[in-house]
C-alpha cells in the first residue's frame, strides 16, 4: 500500500472530507455505489458463494484451486468444474475422464461458459 493511501486511511477527518467531496460533487452516482459495492463484495468474498450468491451464470468456480473459471472441464454435468489439466488431474487421471467423457457423448467435456 501507498504512504499517501495509508496517510488517507489513517486521517480522522476522512470521514467529513467525504462527505464534503460528495456534496461538492453533486451526489455520489448510481454507477460509483454499484463500483463501491463490487469492489467490497469480491474483497470480502470466498469464490463459491460469490458465484452462487450473485447467481453469475458465465463463471464457474474450480472445484480444486478454488479459482473463477470462464472455461474448463465440467464433470458430470456440473458435479465438479477444474480449470486445467493439472487441477483436473489432482483428482482424475486421463483414463477416468476419457472414460466420462465417451467420446463427446458423456456428461463430462470441456467447455466455455462466455460463448
């Protein structure tokens, strides 16, 4: 973190300072409160319930690293989501998922949840 942020943070006239920016400012914009509040929520989120919670159907969280996923291996048709081969790997071995996925007609591929 920056001295300047640090300096800000630490600063007992913050608060008021806001508050006099934002009247000077005409209010504070519905886009700035949604920024605000995205910001707040994935910093003080765990990956899962941010998905499920906010209910974001383009990602998917790695049932290993506990990464967002935008594509990679579903299994199961969503029992568990891994975002690479090694992650994928960690728990099935080449044979397993080649036997799930049969030749495209298992319940078991890779895919992309942005197209």
């Amino acid at each position: 973190m920056d001295v300047l942020r640090l300096e800000v943070l630490a600063s007992s006239e913050l608060n008021d300072y806001f508050h006099q920016l934002v009247k000077e400012n005409g209010g504070i914009s519905e886009k700035d409160i949604r920024e605000f509040m995205a910001d707040y929520v994935m910093k003080h989120s765990c990956m899962e319930p941010l998905v499920d919670n906010l209910e974001l159907e383009h990602i998917r969280v790695c049932s290993e690293c506990g990464k967002p996923m935008y594509e990679g291996y579903c299994i199961e048709d969503g029992a568990d989501y891994y975002c690479s081969d090694e992650c994928l790997h960690q728990n099935i071995n080449q044979e397993e998922y080649d036997a799930l996925y049969d030749d495209g007609r298992g319940d078991s591929y890779w895919t992309s949840w942005l197209d």
